[in-house]
C-alpha cells in the first residue's frame, strides 16, 4: 500500500564503498526516518567504520551548504527551490543516533573485507583526501565533540538498538541490516522479548542459488558472523505471515518474544543490479558538488578492482527494497523459505542452506518427515525466512540515482 508516512527504521552497517551509498539513499529518502545507525566491524575494523559513518555525514553537510548558495536553473525557480527544500530538510532534520557496535563475531574468527574496501573501507581516500573527514573524527566519536547532523549514543549499538525498539510503539521500527549480523544477534540474545518488538528486518546475506563471494558457498557478511546470521534466521522459527498484527501485538503486550519477520536479500539478486563506471562519469561528476567528487572519489578504488567496468549495489538494494515496500512498487519477488545457516564448518562456514530433496521420491511422506536427518530438517524446527528471489535491476538502479544523486536514467537492465 502506497504511503508518504515516514517509516523509523535503524541501520546496521559496517561502511564499506557500498555501505556508504546505501546509507546516502536512505538519509536523503523523504519517506525514511533514520533513528540510529549502528555500526559493526566487517569491512574494515568498526572504529574506522565509525569514521566512515562520520565522514557520510560530513559529505552532507557541506553538500546541504553547497546547495543553499547554488542557483537554480534558468527558467525553474521555483521547482528546483521546492526540490532543494526537501532534500535540505529532510538531512538537517534527521540527525540520527550514532552508536557504536560489535569489533569482532560472537565466537567465530574475526575477519575483515579490506582485501575489496581498502584498509580505512573507503578505498585509502582517508589518506589521499583526508578533508573529507572532520578532523575531530575521534573527539566527535568519544562523545567530546558534537556533529551538526547527527548524535553519538553513550549505549553500545546492541543496547541502542533494544533502547530503540522499546522506546518506539511495538512493530514499527524496521531494522536495514548491511553488515554482520553481530550487533543484531547480540541484543536479540540479551532481550528477544525487546527485540521482537521490530517491525522486520531487511537484511544484505547469504548466497542460497549461488556460490558465494567470500568462500565457494559462504557471501561475506554470513562468512564474518555466522553465528549471529544462524541467530537471527533461527528468530524466525513459527513466523506466520497471515498471522494479523493485532495479534503479533497482543503476544507482545503479554511479554512474549514472537518470530521475527526477516527478509533476505542474497548476493544472487543484490549481483544483478549493477553501477557502471560510465553512469557516474555522465551522470554524476557531471553534476560537480562535494558529494558527487567525494562518490566519484571512493568509487574509483573500487572500479579498479572489478573487471566488468560496474559495480554490484549489494547494500543499496537493501534501502531500495523497504523504499519500494513503502512506496508499494513491486521491483521485487519473494518466496517465504526454510534458510539455515552453517555456524562451524570448516570449509561451509556461513553456507546458507534449503532442503533441496523433492519430497514425492519417498513413499512414506510421514515417516520421512520424522526421520530425515534425525529431525534436524522436520517442520518443528524450519526457520521461514521471506527470501528475495529476484527483482528489477533497471528500475531499482534508476530509482536508486534518482534518490541519491538527482539524476534521470533510461531503464538499462
């Protein structure tokens, strides 16, 4: 259903090249209202993730000034002024809670993505464009020092994200998750009461028809914590989604911890809607402002890296789908699915994995059910993860653009 109302919702990530444009689409979305973002180590260590987030909104804030002494085109004051307007508005007004998260999984070996990222996660632009960062980065971190666009919790992401939820009316705060699932995974298992209270969560993982990106079968954030992602794929064990939201209120109301709603973008969807390095050269840095150089900028590290002259929007498809579900597009195509994620193995940690078996080659269908695997694989413990299984690259790619950088494409995909 189609809705203007703007939706709360906090942001998991660990910025990242992707992270980055993902958290400028949903700063600069009118029908978002960012309450925290919470940052978690993954692609870099999570103090320089937490730089990251800081220089995000530092590019905004000289872009809101950049746009305030700009002129309007010839011949449209007054739409450019309405445009600008909003788009100033709904940045200075959001100043989210900033908490800082989890630097290392909850049991697994700890590791980072640098190899893709760099270093700083930005592609080294920390040390060949060091102003794009306020200087007082670690004062404004520690709580010394405030930011004009945003506000540094005392609380550790986990407990900001259960102060969130317990602070907002139950089932109304969506969580965007984009990096590992640890600062997720750790509140759910401090307070699953609290914690079920979210809305749902969209959440960037897994490779489940695919190989993976990290390891033949594992995607990266799944690989990084796989504990967490087995904690909260397992949350939605029982989830029913005929089920009414009085009733998911009235369990709650009772002191109930519910099933979550999870849904599940994997790298096999988030793949296919592509950024080519010829969009920003004709689109973007034709527009010269402090955010189109400073994405031209961080980009340019990461087309180096990739032989195809695109790159995979893996962490704005997350941002673009809830857009899409608040703006009732249907860019996207799910299917509620038992998903199960390997914690400990040695070569399949963080594998997603389906039964795959078709049931009709047993003729006893009762006692396969009871028997397989021992149980491990009976209806009593299937998770119900709503799995994306496809969308529409083009149009998320354009609406993407159009969010973040004001710029119209053709359909291209």
């Amino acid at each position: 259903m189609k809705t203007t109302e703007r939706i709360p919702v906090i942001i998991d990530t660990d910025p990242g090249i992707d992270d980055a444009l993902a958290l400028l689409l949903a700063l600069s979305s009118p029908v978002l209202e960012i309450k925290a973002i919470t940052t978690v180590f993954g692609n870099t260590s999570v103090e320089l993730t937490s730089r990251n987030a800081l220089t995000v909104f530092h590019i905004l804030e000289a872009e809101v000034n950049h746009i305030k002494n700009a002129r309007p085109p010839e011949g449209d004051d007054k739409n450019w002024g309405n445009e600008m307007d909003t788009m100033t508005t709904v940045i200075t007004k959001a100043k989210p809670i900033v908490a800082i998260g989890a630097d290392k999984p909850l049991e697994a070996k700890r590791s980072h993505g640098t190899y893709y990222h760099g270093k700083d996660g930005f592609g080294e632009i920390h040390t060949t464009h060091p102003f794009y960062t306020p200087s007082n980065w670690e004062s404004i971190l520690k709580g010394e020092t405030s930011s004009h666009l945003c506000t540094i919790s005392s609380r550790s992401a986990a407990d900001e994200i259960l102060y969130q939820l317990q602070t907002a009316p139950p089932l109304t705060v969506t969580i965007v998750a984009l990096g590992p699932l640890t600062n997720l995974g750790l509140a759910y298992k401090k307070d699953p009461e609290t914690f079920s209270r979210v809305d749902k969560i969209i959440l960037l993982g897994g490779a489940v028809h695919s190989q993976g990106n990290t390891t033949p079968v594992a995607e990266f954030n799944f690989f990084a914590d796989p504990h967490a992602a087995n904690v909260i794929v397992g949350a939605t064990k029982g989830y029913d989604p005929n089920e009414s939201i009085e009733h998911r209120r009235k369990e709650l109301e009772d002191g109930n911890a519910i099933p979550l709603h999870v849904i599940m973008i994997p790298i096999e969807v988030s793949s296919k809607i592509l950024l080519p390095k010829s969009y920003v050269t004709d689109y973007v840095t034709r527009k010269p402002s402090p955010l189109s150089l400073f994405v031209s900028t961080f980009l340019e590290h990461a087309y180096v890296n990739t032989a195809s002259g695109a790159i995979q929007l893996h962490d704005p498809a997350v941002v673009a789908m809830l857009i899409d579900i608040i703006m009732g597009r249907s860019h996207w195509k799910t299917e509620f699915t038992d998903v199960r994620v390997e914690p400990e193995g040695y070569y399949t940690r963080g594998m997603c994995v389906v039964d795959r078996r078709p049931e009709t080659r047993f003729a006893d269908m009762e006692l396969f059910r009871q028997t397989a695997a021992f149980g491990v694989w009976s209806k009593q413990f299937a998770n119900n993860v709503e799995l994306c299984v496809g969308c529409e690259p083009g149009k998320v790619l354009k609406d993407f653009c159009k969010g973040v950088f004001d710029v119209d494409i053709e359909d291209s995909q």
